[in-house]
C-alpha cells in the first residue's frame, strides 16, 4: 500500500442505502427482462457475434441482440473481485477494494475560466497546467485532460492530451475523449512506455477510460470496438450511462435506473464474454432534465438519488462504482457550486462509492476552474472524515481520563490529547481565524485563496518527468499523425 492510498482509507463501510434490497433485485430483474425482451442495439459486428455465439438472439438489419439471463450470469462469473488504477509512479497507485475512496478530475471541457473571469477557448497548456494543479492536491487522486486541447489536430488530440497529463502528474490518468480503436494503438504504447512494457501495463495500468453508452439501449460501434482492444491490454474500462430523465430515460428515477442498469449490463456481457477477467468499473452520471428550458441538470435530487442508486447496483453486482459528480450549472465558484457539489459528494461517497469523476468544471462541465479543484479538494478532505466514522474502543472511549480528569475539564495538555489530536480534520483552505483577522487580511473570498492556492502550486518546480519517455512520447505522437501507427 501507498502512502497516498493510505491517506484515502476509510475502511469497510456501512454505504447509506437508497434501495431496499428486495428493490435492487427489482431493478436486477427488470434489466434481465429488458435484455432479454427488447434486447440492446449494438453496432459492432464483433460485439454481435460474441452475443451470438452465447445464445443471444440477434437481428444484424437492425443490430439488436436480444441478451438471455444465462450469457449475463456467465460474463459476471469473469468479473475481476478488485485492481489497481497504476500511478505514473508507484507511489500513487489506487487499489479499488471497497475500503478506500478517490477524488478525480472531470474531462473534457472546452473553455478556461481564468482568475479574472475571462472565459476563453482552450489549449494543450490548459490540460498540462490544470494536470500540474491536480498533481499538487493531495486529496485528488488522479487527473485527466479536464479540458480539450483544442490547438491539437484533431486526429492526435487524445494523445497531446495524454501527453500533457503524464508530464505534468505523478498520478492515474483517465482518458476521456478517445473516439475509436485506431487512437488506442499509439495511446496504449504511450502507456506501455511509462509502465515498461505490456506485461507491466496489464499489472498496473496507467491510465483508465471512459466509455459511453447511449440512452437509450444503445452500445455505439466506436465505443464497442475500443472497448474490445482497451480489455485485451489490460485498461480498466469505466462503463459510462448517462441518461437523462424525462428525455433518454423514463421521468421516474426507479425507471431511468433500469435504463442506467440495463446499459451497463450489455456492455458488461459483450466485453466479459470476449475478453474474460476484464477490468470493468460500474460508472455512471445520469442526469434530469429542466422542462422549462431543456438543459440538463446533473444535481437535482433525481440525479443523485439515482447515483447513490447506482452504488448499490455496484456493489450487488462486485463491481467498483467510479460515479460521476460535480456537473455544477453554477458560472463561477458561488453558493450554488458549493452545495450542489458538496451534496453530492456526501451521498454519492455515504452510498458506497469508489471513486468520484468530476472535480473542476463549472457550467455544466463547459469551463474548467482551478479554483473549483483546490475547492474540491478541501471538501473531499472534510466528506472522507465523516465516512471514517467513530472508533469506539478502549482508547477513544477514555473511560480511565475522563475519570482521572474528574470536573476539571482541563484535557488540553494531557498525553491523550497530543496522541490523537492528529485524527482531526484541519482546514487548509476555509477560513478558521476572528472577524477582526480576516478584515485585517483584505477579507479575502474563499476564491481568492483556492486560486493562490493553485498559483502557487504552478509557481513550483514541475514533478520529474524522463527525458527519454518525453521523446518516445513525442515520436509516437508524430507516428500517429504521419499515418505510420
């Protein structure tokens, strides 16, 4: 174990149930009865032959397969029982096992808010710099390209992404705007390089994907397809549902969860089946919608309910749940960006999550804040005590002090005092001291001091990166785009 993965332990949880648990066998069953009845559209062959070859019915003029209980049972049997989301270095290794929980990053925005409010289009730079700022968070425990690098030809802008993401953190990367399986060549021998080779890729993969489906039922060709050259190397997937209740999914959150569920189980099957022991994450970031304007809202109650829903869906199936979170409408970091993402933080995490996707956005994910992460990262802190609990023991109940110490009250100064008074939270970024202090201190805002925070965290030296992996990565890059890959 790391000491970082260390710092995110929390322990065998008692997750808040949202579900009954007669009514995640419900919601079990009723996808089994969507698969098997109306089946699922999927639009790659191969996925279609897999199904087939297990005893789904399968109609190619419409690419439908009909999925029976039997092939969704035999690829859960393949389910890996846990991994670990590789660190560039060893250090930040992310072992998902129930007991440890994570902050990440979202992707793929396509403007920067910049400390002024300026909102402008963004570039490469703007993935490195907000990498950097993650990197130096100790509560977020992996990056991503937060935003597009939009100065990258189109072709190869995963891979600058990739690249920016690598140099600039120590840590996992989750690759999020990957289009089809001719990217994930050069991308996986990117990986490859910095983990030493396939074998070593496999064992501790260093970057982790997202895939989406579309709602509703549909498992699209270019997702499928990289689905199935992702597994074969060893790349943890990260099966993502997004539908919208009232639009792509039923208005009823019981029914949007069967839609949600029912996606992930196809997926599930088809990659299970084709490649077995698949490293698979029950992710996910269903959404409402506002039917006076029809803009999506990702944290109504609905969507979060249905998130937590989620979770448990995870766990009855052991799967690790990397949910999504965070999707603020607020424009800048407010009130409303603030318990938004808070409440979802404390259900999403209190209902058994692994792992969070989603620091660092505003405006429904369209605008990447800095001060947003270092924000984050200050809540995270605060949520992950909570779900530590109590400890009730000899030592902390204090019986043998609290009879010594008698009516005095005067337990500042007591040896048990000095050895625990680390379990307590600390801020770092809230503000702790008098009115007549702050004043004094030019009553800075909260934003203020998240963006000195992450100012100065690029104002450091950067974390080693070799040169020798910086111009193998750069001659894959121009490999890629040259057409030689």
């Amino acid at each position: 174990m790391t000491a970082h993965a260390d710092g995110r332990l929390v322990g065998p949880r008692r997750p808040l149930r949202m579900l009954a648990a007669q009514d995640v066998e419900r919601i079990h069953e009723a996808s089994l009865d969507v698969l098997a009845g109306i089946g699922v559209m999927f639009h790659s062959q191969r996925a279609l032959d897999v199904l087939e070859a297990h005893g789904a019915i399968v109609d190619r003029r419409a690419t439908v397969a009909r999925i029976p209980q039997a092939a969704v049972e035999e690829a859960l049997r393949t389910l890996p029982s846990g991994f670990t989301l590789g660190g560039r270095i060893t250090e930040f290794d992310l072992p998902l096992d129930g007991e440890h929980v994570y902050l990440t990053s979202d992707g793929c925005a396509t403007f920067v808010r910049d400390a002024d409010g300026t909102v402008r289009p963004s570039a490469k730079q703007d993935v490195y710099d907000a990498a950097r700022v993650v990197d130096g968070l100790p509560n977020l425990s992996a990056t991503s390209a937060l935003v597009s690098a939009q100065d990258a030809p189109e072709e190869s802008r995963v891979l600058h992404e990739f690249d920016a993401c690598m140099r600039a953190s120590r840590k996992h990367s989750i690759v999020v705007s990957i289009k089809d399986a001719t990217e994930a060549k050069p991308l996986v021998r990117m990986a490859e390089a910095v983990a030493g080779g396939s074998a070593e890729l496999k064992a501790r993969p260093t970057f982790s994907v997202i895939l989406c489906t579309v709602s509703p039922l549909h498992q699209e060709r270019f997702g499928m397809e990289l689905a199935f050259e992702l597994a074969e190397a060893g790349i943890p997937l990260m099966l993502y549902p997004m539908p919208i209740l009232g639009a792509t999914a039923p208005v009823t959150p019981a029914g949007t969860a069967v839609v949600n569920n029912t996606e992930i189980l196809a997926a599930i099957t088809a990659v299970q089946l084709a490649c077995p022991g698949a490293k698979i994450v029950h992710a996910g970031g269903p959404t409402a919608l506002f039917m006076r304007t029809g803009a999506y809202f990702a944290n109504v109650p609905e969507a979060l309910m249905l998130r937590a829903a989620q979770a448990q869906m995870a766990r009855f199936y052991g799967l690790p749940a990397g949910l999504g979170w965070g999707g603020t409408k607020a424009k800048q970091p407010e009130a409303q960006s603030a318990y938004e993402n808070t409440l979802g933080m404390v259900l999403e995490l209190s209902a058994g999550a692994d792992f969070l996707f989603g620091a660092g956005l505003l405006d429904s994910a369209q605008q990447l804040s800095l001060e947003e992460l270092v924000i984050a990262d200050e809540v995270f802190g605060m949520v992950t005590r909570l779900l530590r609990g109590v400890t009730v023991d000899k030592e902390h109940l204090a019986v043998d002090l609290i009879k010594k110490m008698g009516f005095k009250g005067d337990y500042l100064f007591d040896q048990h005092t000095r050895a625990h008074v680390r379990e307590l939270w600390q801020a770092r970024l809230g503000e702790t001291g008098t009115y007549d202090g702050w004043k004094a201190a030019g009553s800075p805002r909260l934003e203020d001091k998240a963006r000195a925070v992450a100012d100065g965290i690029l104002a450091t030296p950067a974390p080693r990166f070799p040169e020798e992996l910086g111009r193998e990565f750069t001659e894959i890059i121009a490999a890629a785009e040259s057409g030689r890959f």
